[in-house]
C-alpha cells in the first residue's frame, strides 16, 4: 500500500524536527555538558605506600568563542571537588585565532591547587598559535610546564611525572626525558598526542595520559567517530593496553571546528592508582 501525501509529510515532518533537535544537541547542550570519569588503574611499579593516589587529568581547553573562561572555570571547580593529590594537563590551551582570548586562561588555572603540584605539557595546537605565549600563560597561572622532563614527586616512596614536548611538531625527546629516572621507578607521562604509545611502550613507562583527539567530538553508535586527527586515530577515547603500557586518552573540555560534541561529553577525568600485590612500601 502506498504511503499518503498526509502521512509522508508527517513522516518528514518528524525526520526533519529529530535533525534540528539533534543540531541543537550537538551544538548547543553537550559540549557545555561535562562528566566526570572514574577510573581505576593498577600499576605494577606504583608502592604500596602510594596506593589509592589520586590524580586528576584536565585536556585540549581551546579557549575561543566556543570554550570560554566560564567554560574553562566549571572544569576547573570540577577537578578541585575530586580531591586530587595531583593535576596533570595533557596540552591544547589554545586554538587558532584565539590567542588574544588566552589570557582569560590565566584566572581559573590559577585556582588549580594540588598536594604534589599541577604539571602540563604543550600540544600541537600550542605550538601552532605561539608556545610561548601559552608558557607564559602557564607560568602566571602557577602550573610547572614540563619540556622532555621528569619530577619527582614529594612522595614517600618514588613516583616520577614525564612531560614531553609535542610529537606532531617533533618536539618530543623520549630518551632525554626518561634519562635521569631509574628504571624501576614508577613513572606516568603526559604526551599530548595518544598514538605515539606505540614507541613509549618500548620504555619503562607505567602510564600514558593524553588527549589530542577529543573522541572525535561526534561518536556514531555501534560505529564510533568518523573523523580523528593525526596520531590520534588508534587509541582516540578511554583506557587502552599497549604491551605493558597503560594509556587513557581524554575527551578534553574544549572543541574545534565545527564546534560541536555528539555521544562525547567534555571530560574531567579522575584516576584511582592501585598498587599491585606484593609491592614495597
């Protein structure tokens, strides 16, 4: 039986009104939507005496007209109510064109406080709009940019935070950073870009933390993001295993064109570290 003229405008009519909802979705509600991720992450390397550490990740701010300071404040006030005993900041302050809004950054970073200290790394977007300009900003802010670097953290027992420049802008220098850390040492790096986990998994890292690829910032369910950026393709959202390495890619707070997030919240993710069985104190 044929449809009626009556009943296939109707039908449009619905197909068309379920488009425009799912724009304003996209648009206007879920990118101004974020969650906070639990995850839990046992740690061959980490001590007994740091078990249960808790460390928040914040990523890709992309401050601009479309991430405002607001924006950036409300993820902030988010990662402070976890309680963390450290805050890592895996890069992408900025976006193109924005930099003249990147000071507005400087205010609500200012207000991350954490037993063990806040550490970030740069990203490619970063080093794309003025890598200084974000240093300066990070600087002012109070946060400890680390440049192919480690820090030990005032700890009882070892732990040690890696922080590598960009890969996409060949930044990045593994080796020099890992050069004076021990080798049985826990160590979680922050590398803005996800995919170079297959070459830190040559290394004695115990956790990968990055972002870069905002989930794609559209997951189509059963099919996943049909867009991902470069180095940001095989591991673009959540906790991954890559031989012996651990890595969680973040959804970041922050988008880019086109501005939109379906099915994948902005994130303020927080990691529980678990001590495997029979570690030292």
């Amino acid at each position: 039986m044929s449809m009626s003229r009556r009943a296939f405008l109707r039908l449009l009519g619905a197909g068309v009104g379920a488009a425009a909802f799912g724009a304003g979705w996209a648009r206007l509600i879920e990118p101004n939507w974020p969650t906070v991720e639990h995850v839990q992450i046992a740690l061959p390397r980490l001590p007994a005496a740091l078990d249960g550490l808790r460390v928040v990740q914040l990523s890709d701010f992309h401050i601009s007209q479309y991430t405002t300071q607001g924006d950036v404040a409300r993820s902030v006030a988010m990662a402070l109510q976890q309680q963390p005993d450290l805050i890592l900041l895996t890069g992408d302050f900025v976006w193109r064109q924005s930099t003249e809004l990147a000071p507005q950054l400087v205010e609500p970073l200012s207000a991350l406080r954490a037993p063990l200290g806040v550490y970030a790394v740069l990203g490619n977007h970063d080093h794309w709009e003025g890598a200084e300009i974000v240093a300066r900003l990070l600087a002012q802010a109070g946060i400890a940019l680390l440049t192919n670097e480690a820090v030990r953290l005032a700890t009882d027992a070892p732990l040690w935070v890696v922080g590598l420049d960009d890969v996409w802008e060949r930044k990045h220098d593994l080796r020099r950073a890992l050069a004076d850390v021990p080798e049985g040492d826990c160590k979680l790096l922050m590398v803005h870009e996800p995919d170079f986990a297959d070459r830190v998994a040559a290394f004695p890292v115990d956790l990968q933390l990055s972002g870069h690829s905002h989930g794609g910032q559209i997951s189509v369910p059963l099919l996943g993001p049909p867009v991902l950026p470069y180095l940001g393709q095989k591991y673009p959202a959540g906790l991954y295993r890559v031989g012996r390495l651990t890595v969680y890619t973040n959804r970041g707070i922050g988008v880019i064109y086109p501005p939109v997030r379906f099915n994948c919240r902005p994130e303020v993710t927080l990691f529980t570290l678990r001590a495997a069985e029979g570690n030292g104190a």
